[in-house]
C-alpha cells in the first residue's frame, strides 16, 4: 500500500466533526439530525480511526456496498465511511453503532494514465495526487486497459472523481463480475434507452430500474448503474439503473463542521460544499483571507448550522487548499 494522488485530499467527502464538549456528536448525514454521524477516511484501525476519533465497533452493525461485514477487516485506509455513535468528553475516543461503506465505482481501465495523476475508468476520469491511498499496485502507471479497480472519491464540481482510494481487484475482467458506477445521467436517449455518464454509454435496454417509482428516466438524476458483462469499448449493458441521493441531506437545526470541496461558487455568499448549499451571512467570519480564497474545487472547512430549507449558514470558513 502507498500513498498517492488526490487532488482536493482525503477530506473531500462530507466530514462532521463533533462540538466540543457534547459527549454525543452533533452531526448528521442521510436526514438523521443530531443522532450522531461521522463521515470520513478510515485512517487506522485497531478500532476505526475515522475524522480523528477512534471508534470501539465491537457492538456495531458493519456494512460494505449495501451488503454485511463481518469485521474491520473488510475496510482499507482511505475509504470513506459513515460512522454513526458516540463520541466520549476527551472527543479522541467514541463508540459506533453502525458503520457503513458505499464505493463510487468498481469497473475496468478503460483509458490509461499519459501524466501519472489523471486515469479513466468505467469512462470516468479519476483524479489523484500524492493522498491517495493505493492498494494492490504503487504506480499509477502500473493500471493497465482491463484491471478493474475500486475507487473511493467523491465528484468535483467539474463532475471529475477525485479518488481517497483505489484498490486493484482483478487483473483483468472475469466474465460475470459485477462492475458498478454512479454518476449524473446526461444525454438521455429514451428512445433507444442510453445515456451517458462521464464518457461512458451506458445502455438501458435490458436495465431494470429500482427506486424510481413512478418518476421517469431523466437527464440530471444521479444515478448507480450495474452490469454483469465486459464492457464494448466505453458502452456498458447494464442490468440495473438503480435512483441515488446525489448528495447526504441534513436536518433542520443540525449544527455540522463541513470538510470538502467546493462543487458550485456563484459568489462566497452563494456556493455548495459537496454538493451542500452554503449560504455566509454579514456575521460569518472568514478565516485567514478565505473569502478571497473561496473558488469552485477549493478545499475547505465551514461550520455553521441548517437552515429549515436545507442550506448550511455559516458562522465560519476556510480555506484548506484554493483548489486546481
């Protein structure tokens, strides 16, 4: 394993750090206001090191990719976990109840690194620098057209997978391998039933779709696509659309300390935090010149709390990283 690329770091995913002084966090992902939800990069185990705290998980429930864990072992430093329990006084130490670890892709090579940072895979440029955590392999170069590989990341706002972690799984494809990407759907052909995520055609026509109810196919959904089968070329026939939250929601009143990047700047009154809208205020206070630093993909820290319409009003940013 060896430390390589990303460039926005391995904060990019929706990080919430515990209020000093609560002996419970108040953060929240997926709706759950206030119950306690951590999000972040594994960086140790022994328990689970994730966003500073070391988490006892003896008594939790574990899952990965939507299926159960049996034990830590089953995580890799650098994936993004979400971490749901207690954090204690000294805020070093907690207990989980519930960790869980969804990828953002597992798929072939489909074009190979010309600079050593940038990779396609599933049609999706992955983006790494020197902290992305790599697993099975040293090189970026080393990936070849065909290795299928896992990546742990979250989209930036110019949709490019800015990867915490890569794991080469296989060599080269097996047939029958489930191979799996998320992304927004652009280009929808409802009457030949494809469209495109990155560059990848992704063909519907044998696709059972799950979780649309009564919502049609549209452009702008995001959206986790499943195959069975090799990909021809950059076209996947997938066997399941299956409707994602593009992004985690919070409740109102959650009181959250955001890590990540930014993914939509209007103005630094108006802009989004992975895929969050942050709203400032004449009250916010900008750390360290951030307000002249704030810029789409900057990597940053706002702390504040949700408003009764989902945004995040900031009592404090800053900048991290001024982004690329």
């Amino acid at each position: 394993m060896r430390i390589r690329a990303i460039v926005v770091s391995i904060l990019l995913a929706v990080m919430l750090v515990a209020c000093v002084g609560s002996s419970s966090l108040q953060l929240a992902t997926g709706g759950i206001g206030g119950t306690g939800i951590a999000a972040g990069p594994i960086t140790g185990f022994g328990s689970i090191f994730v966003n500073g705290v070391e988490y006892d998980i003896d008594a939790a429930t574990l899952t990965r990719n939507g299926q159960p864990a049996t034990g830590q072992h089953e995580y890799r430093i650098g994936e993004y976990v979400v971490v749901k329990g207690t954090v204690n006084p000294d805020g070093l130490t907690g207990t989980a109840t519930e960790v869980s670890f969804s990828n953002e892709l597992e798929g072939t090579v489909t074009a190979e690194t010309t600079d050593g940072v940038d990779i396609e895979i599933m049609g999706q440029v992955i983006r790494t620098n020197t902290l992305t955590v790599s697993h099975g392999f040293t090189q970026l170069a080393e990936l070849g057209i065909g290795n299928v590989v896992e990546v742990s990341g979250v989209r930036d706002g110019q949709d490019v997978l800015q990867a915490a972690s890569m794991t080469l799984k296989q060599r080269s494809y097996v047939p029958g391998t489930e191979t799996e990407l998320k992304g927004l759907v652009r280009q929808l052909d409802a009457l030949n039933k494809t469209f495109q995520i990155g560059n990848l055609t992704v063909d519907y026509t044998q696709a059972m779709l799950d979780g649309f109810g009564t919502t049609p196919l549209v452009n702008g959904q995001y959206v986790e696509a499943k195959t069975q089968q090799a990909l021809q070329g950059n076209r996947m026939q997938a066997y399941s659309i299956e409707l994602e939250n593009e992004y985690d929601h919070f409740d109102n009143g959650t009181q959250i300390e955001l890590h990540g990047v930014v993914t939509r700047f209007v103005s630094i009154a108006d802009f989004s935090v992975n895929r969050q809208a942050v709203v400032t205020t004449a009250t916010t206070d900008f750390e360290d010149g951030a307000a002249s630093a704030l810029r789409l993909n900057a990597l940053v820290e706002v702390d504040g709390q949700i408003n009764a319409q989902g945004v995040l009003v900031a009592d404090e940013v800053s900048v991290k990283d001024s982004g690329f």
